[in-house]
C-alpha cells in the first residue's frame, strides 16, 4: 500500500504559476532532497531524543497545513483555487488523532503527509531549474542508499519512529501503515519528481512516471524477502532516470528521421489556361 502510494503521489502535484517566485530560483535548492536525509541524520544523532521530538511536533505543524495548501492550490486539479477543498484536512486529522493506531487512522495520517509532499514537490519544483532538479533526487537516492548499507541511518529513523507528540496527537513524520513503515523522506522525492514532471513534461509524462514509480516500487518490496530495510528512495530515482533516456531515445529517433520530402504540385495545361476575356 506504501508503495503504490508513492507511486500514486508522482501524478499528484500541479503546476503553480508565480512570477513573483521567479526571483527565487536557483540551483541551491537542489540540495534540499540529499541535505534532508544526510542533516536528519548528523542532527539526529548528535541530539538524538531532542531532535526526533523536534522533528514531530514540526511534521505536526506543517503536514497538515501544507496538506490545505494542496488540496485547495497545487494539486493536478486544483486550478482554478478551490480553497474549500482545504478543509478535507480537518477530518483527516481528527480520524488520524481519534483511530490512532487503527487502519483508518494511519490511512487518514498517511493522506495528510502525501499531500503535504506534493505540496513541497510543487514549491521547489517551481523555484530550482529541472536539471539540477533532477540531479538532487539522484543525490537523495544515492545518499540514502549509502546511509542504510552503512547502518548509519536505522539508529535515528527508529528515535524518530518511536517519537510522539502529547495528547495521543497522531505521529506525521513517517507513514505508518500496519507492520509497514515508510520514511517522510521516501514521500517527499516522490512528491519532488512530480513537481518536476509536471513543469518540464507535463500532465501525461507525469501519469507514465507515476505508474512506472509504482511498478518499481512494488517489485523492489520483493527484497523484503531477504532483508528488513530498504532505502525506498530508489525506485523514484530510477524512474526518473528512465524517463529521461526514454526522452532522449525518442528525441534522437526524430533527428534521425529523413525529413518528408515536399509533395510537387502538378497542374493540367487545361486548367492552368487563362479563359479569353479575363
């Protein structure tokens, strides 16, 4: 279910235009996607009760306040605005807050923190130029992947997983769905591709992305089998890469291509004679 989630999350960003964010761009936030999951875990385990409460109590803040911000102005389908969609977030957290631990409320906590991740997608997406775009969700990939076979990153995910805020309030760091556990950071470089998709390619490259987001994502869960952990930020990386070459394969064909020669136009004596008297 994670899975497929995440690849459902790739079709879900929109494209947001803003003109006054043009002045924002740059190829610094780029960084954003490695910086999130090599800062999480330096910080994490330099202060690691500390930060992993600090951590919570900001995913309990934001997620469902970016979740609005989606729902009601970046989603696909949320142009024009329809900010009274914002308010399906209410529901969502009072079912995450009231089934804590049920199916419905990890499904409800689980909507909130997509949501807030295409959000973000559609933010930085609209703000870093595609390609160094492109090359930050690699990153995060591959410092993931390094971060999880060197064992560097189990300690702080589990303070973080066992992290929650007062009250019973639900836990919107990670998403938790029965004995599954995904990172934040495993929703967000999906909700990133999006965004980059969906400005760069448009609506049906993003609808390929996702299904292809989804496919490898499922056939990469047959690792479990062998092992417990896996960085779940790679089957998002790797679609990308696909979509890319397939875009230069495709591209290439058409340069390739003769161009069609001209069609002659062959007109009659008969007709081409002007009638007497005109």
């Amino acid at each position: 279910m994670l899975s497929v989630v995440q690849g459902a999350l790739v079709a879900l960003p929109g494209l947001l235009s803003a003109p006054e964010f043009a002045r924002l761009r740059g190829r610094r936030w780029a960084l954003i996607p490695p910086l999130s999951v090599i800062g999480f875990v330096f910080v994490a385990r330099a202060a690691e009760h500390a930060s992993a409460q600090g951590l919570t109590y900001l995913a309990l803040c934001a997620v469902p306040a970016l979740a609005a911000l989606s729902l009601g102005w970046l989603a696909w389908n949320a142009h024009p605005p329809r900010p009274a969609r914002a308010l399906i977030v209410v529901p969502l957290f009072v079912l995450a807050w009231v089934d804590r631990g049920g199916l419905a409320g990890e499904a409800a906590a689980l909507v909130l923190s997509a949501l807030s991740c295409a959000a973000l997608g559609v933010l930085l997406a609209t703000v870093t130029p595609p390609r160094w775009l492109a090359v930050g969700i690699v990153a995060m990939a591959v410092a993931d992947t390094t971060l999880v076979v060197s064992d560097l990153l189990q300690r702080p995910n589990n303070a973080l997983d066992a992290a929650h805020p007062v009250a019973g309030l639900p836990r919107l760091q990670s998403a938790v769905f029965g004995s599954a556990l995904m990172g934040y950071g495993d929703l967000f470089i999906a909700g990133v591709l999006g965004g980059l998709l969906a400005r760069t390619l448009g609506r049906p490259a993003q609808l390929r992305a996702a299904k292809l987001t989804a496919l490898l994502a499922l056939s990469f869960d047959l690792l479990f089998f062998l092992i417990d952990e896996l960085p779940a930020t790679v089957p998002v990386a790797l679609a990308l890469i696909i979509v890319v070459l397939e875009r230069r394969r495709r591209s290439s064909r058409r340069e390739a291509a003769p161009a069609p020669a001209a069609p002659h136009r062959r007109v009659s004596a008969r007709s081409a004679r002007t009638p007497a008297g005109r």
